[in-house]
C-alpha cells in the first residue's frame, strides 16, 4: 500500500494511517484502545503501536495529554482534510493532474456507475444552485 499524503505534505505509512482512522472514528483513545482494534486485522504488541501513535505526535498528526496512567491520544489533522490532500496527491501523481482521467478511470474499472454518476450530478447541481 502507498504511503498518505497529509495536509502539511508528511505522508502517513500504511499503519499509520490505519491508527489515523481509528482515532479518527472512535475520536480520544489510549494506545491500548488503539491495539485493540488494530488487534482484529494486525496482532501487533503494545509496544509497536505506542511507538507508531509517537511518532504520529512527532508529526503532528497527533497530540496526547496524560489522563490518570495513560495518554489520551486526539487528532490534530482532521479526516476530510487528509482525504482532500491523498486525493489531490492521487491526480497529481497518477492522473498528471487530469480528474477526467481519474473519473474515466473509475467507470472503465466499473466502481463508478450510472447511479452514482446521477447522485454525483445532483451535488453538483446542488452546489450550483
């Protein structure tokens, strides 16, 4: 799996993004929450996810704050912004900057069909109105 582009251009490895999208989901978690439900796809040790989620702080893509024993972990980049900057990142890399290329792309690989072109005319024609 390709690394993430974030907003601020650090790009997030495979488990890091999975520990993004978990604290993105389930919002503070320690890092025992985040193992367990890490544990469910990757059995990894405590360890290895404390020092993943530190990392992410180190990239400021975390924060922590002591909360009794433990950090409690937020983050501080949000999803959609993360979302908009790996698609961004994605036309650029891959599509030389061209959504139709992408958006042909999408309908010749069957994952954009005719009714979710129609739902995408309707935001758009929302958007315009």
């Amino acid at each position: 799996m390709a690394r993430i582009r974030t907003p601020s251009g650090v790009s997030l490895a495979p488990l890091e993004l999975s520990v993004m999208q978990i604290v993105w989901r389930s919002g503070p978690c320690t890092v025992l929450e985040v193992q367990r439900h890490l544990t469910d796809r990757h059995p990894l040790a405590y360890t290895t996810v404390q020092t993943v989620m530190n990392k992410l702080c180190r990239k400021g893509k975390l924060r922590r704050r002591l909360n009794g024993k433990a950090f409690l972990y937020t983050a501080s980049i949000s999803r959609e912004s993360t979302l908009r900057s790996a698609t961004k990142d994605l036309i650029e890399r891959f599509f030389l900057g061209s959504v139709d290329d992408l958006l042909m792309n999408l309908i010749n690989m069957r994952t954009l069909d005719r009714t979710r072109l129609q739902l995408i005319e309707t935001v758009l024609r929302d958007k315009d109105g």
